[in-house]
C-alpha cells in the first residue's frame, strides 16, 4: 500500500535541508511505522524546481510550486495521486491549512495539531514581542490570518475579528476532508461548542507519541534524580515560554546554588538567551537532533514545558514523561490531555510566579521529583507510546484505503 504525507515543508525548497519541528518529527515516525508494516510512504513538499531524494530511509518528492502560493494542497494532491494511481493508497495532509481536491477527499486524512489561536489578541497577530522576526516579518501567525482575509482589508480588521477568522478556517477542515485525525481532545471539544451540528466526516484522536526509556535506563536514572537539571527543550519562541524563562531561570539560579539549566532549541529567542546567560556556567544553550530526544532528556531531571499558547499534545511532555523526568507544565491546549496536576507532573497557570514556584517544589523536594518522574513514565507507557502509536494510526490508514 502507498502513502503519501503532504506538507508546506519538510525540506528546504532545494530539498538539502531538514527544517526540524515537532510535524517534521511527526512525519518521519509516521513514515518509519508505514516502513515497518511493509508499506510505500512517500512525502510530498513544495519545491523551488522538482526533485527526488531520501531522508532517513523515506523517499521525499519536491513539487515545484510558487512560493507565494499558502496552499499548495491541491498541487501536492494532484502529485501523489500520479505516483499512487491504480494501488491502494491514502494521502495524509499534515497540515490543516491544505486544502484536497474533490477527487482525492475520499482517500485523504488531515492531522490537526491543536489549537494555535489561544494567545492574547495582539500576540496571536504577532504584534508584540515586537523582535520575534518569524512573527512581526509577517512569516508567522500574520500570514495565516492574512490567508483568511482580503489582504488589502486587513488593517481594516481588529484583533478579535482576525482571531476568530483562524478559528472559521480551521473549522472549514470538517467540510473538506471525510477524515480528521486530531492530536489532542482540546480542538474536538471546542469546535462542539461552536459547530450548529456534529460534523459529517470520521474524527479520531490520536495524542502525540516518543521512543521509551527501557526499565534498564529508567533503574540507571533513579540515581541521577537526586541531583536538579532543570531542560528547556522546546523552539525560542516567546509563546513556547523562552522569554519567561529568561527571569525564571535567574530567579532559581540565585537561589540554588548547584542548580543546572539547559536550553535545547533553536529559534528567534537563541541570541537572547546566549546573551543573558554568557558568563554564566551553569547553563547551557545547545540543540539537538529528534532522534536524539531520549538520551538527552535522561541527563536532566525536570522538564520545563511553559508554554503561553498554541500546543496540542506536545512533543515535549511526551519526551519527557518518556525519560522519566518530573514534568512542570502549564495548563495550555493539549498540555491537559497529557498531565495530571500532582499526579505524572505538576500543572501551572502560564504566569511566571507560577511557572517559578512549581520548580522551586520540584528541585527542593527530590521525594516528588523522583515520584512524578516514575508516574509520569507508567503514563507515556500506556498513552504515549510510540509503538501504539504506530498501530492506531497503521489500523486508519487501512481503513481509509479501503473504502
């Protein structure tokens, strides 16, 4: 069976560059699970010129496109049915702002991702802060809302009205695939609480899944919860919390005299955070590669996931909880479906003094960041497993081929 995975980008347009991100990283597990069960995946991306090549065992075919075209969904569509033709196949759009063709609905699936409109209104138009250049350049939340209005109208619009016209597009999934597959049960609840009627197509809910640690790994980190190093493993962007963590990281620091920290990204925020903590020995700012997540995450033991708004079933707690980190979250979107406040973590509101008093409980108590960190290993076992990942989606994809 062959499928196709559409995306606005995996590579760069000249097909040399991995753009790492937590769908990028999605769709190469999904990719690697196809490969597993014996199937053909294939991804299709936007391109400069067309191209073929691999990443990591997965065949990857650049469609040449214009790079102002914000969705290229029915050229990637038209592209994988051609390679697809005459075998049982399934196209997974994995962006909700592509858009199928008639002819290729019956066969497609989209993936949405959670809800990413939940900021304050003049963050969610990328008005403030004002030096996050993937925002205030226009290449951020602006040019999703642009795509939803009349660009020459809309200075026109206020902030609440641009809102809301994200939230109208990403409903418009609901009439233009027969199959939804959602992260988390966050965009599912809210969409009956503004949907007149259920929606015709077959929804299901998938949470985002990570790689184990193994019982030998998780006996050999025990130890190595006595000691607190705090990761903040996330994109530097100041609704991921990077600017937050700025002030809550020279709080604990003053306070905690062994205290460790690490950033592992990249992004806008990078040169901020290098700045601010450049003589300062106890932090580290580093990145690294997906699959590189768990045995990085085995070297910390807390997990700091602050995010301000737009996350579904975050990579990052699932990462985490797979390691057996104590996980300290705030209570955004999906971040809700995964953590249970004083149970596999600690859930907070997204406010600093919050944010820096839930660590304070887990580096001062170590009987409870060892707790949390084993209870949040049973979770990710049972819910967040890759493998049960894998099959779940394996059992859709047949489904869909089939009808």
């Amino acid at each position: 069976m062959k499928i196709g995975l559409l995306n606005p980008q995996f590579l760069d347009r000249e097909g040399v560059q991995f753009k790492v991100g937590g769908v990028e990283t999605y769709m190469v597990q999904l990719a690697h699970a196809c490969l597993d069960a014996g199937w053909q995946p294939r991804i299709f991306q936007p391109a400069a010129m067309n191209f073929e090549t691999e990443y990591k065992r997965i065949p990857v075919q650049g469609v040449e496109t214009d790079q102002s075209d914000n969705d290229p969904g029915t050229v990637l569509g038209e592209a994988a049915s051609i390679w697809a033709k005459g075998e049982d196949h399934a196209l997974i759009y994995c962006s909700d702002q592509l858009t199928p063709s008639e002819e290729n609905a019956p066969n497609s699936v989209v993936i949405q991702h959670g809800i990413e409109w939940d900021l304050e209104t003049t963050n969610v138009l990328g008005e403030s802060p004002q030096d996050d250049e993937q925002l205030t350049s226009g290449k951020g939340l602006r040019q999703r809302i642009g795509r939803c209005l009349f660009p020459s109208r809309f200075d026109r619009w206020t902030d609440a009205i641009a809102k809301q016209a994200i939230a109208r597009r990403r409903l418009r999934l609901f009439d233009h695939f027969r199959n939804v597959v959602c992260v988390d049960h966050n965009f599912v609840n809210w969409s009956r609480t503004v949907l007149e009627r259920r929606p015709t197509c077959r929804i299901w809910v998938i949470p985002n899944a990570t790689q184990l640690a193994s019982p030998e790994q998780m006996k050999l980190r025990q130890s190595g919860m006595d000691e607190a190093r705090i990761i903040f493993a996330r994109r530097f962007r100041w609704f991921r919390g990077s600017r937050m963590m700025l002030d809550v990281s020279e709080q604990l620091l003053r306070k905690y005299s062994d205290l460790q920290i690490t950033f592992a990204g990249e992004g806008p925020d990078e040169a901020l955070l290098r700045e601010r903590f450049a003589d300062e020995p106890r932090v580290r700012v580093t990145k690294y590669q997906p699959d590189e997540a768990l045995g990085v995450h085995l070297e910390h033991s807390i997990a700091i996931i602050p995010s301000l708004g737009s996350e579904g079933t975050t990579l990052a707690v699932a990462e985490a909880m797979s390691a057996g980190c104590a996980v300290v979250a705030t209570n955004i979107g999906g971040i809700t479906n995964m953590v249970l406040d004083g149970y596999n973590g600690l859930l907070v509101m997204p406010e600093t003094d919050a944010v820096t008093n839930a660590l304070m409980q887990v580096i001062e108590d170590v009987d409870l960041r060892k707790r949390l960190g084993r209870t949040g290993h049973v979770v990710a076992e049972q819910a967040f497993n890759l493998n049960n990942w894998g099959q779940r989606w394996l059992r859709i994809l047949e489904e869909i081929a089939r009808t």
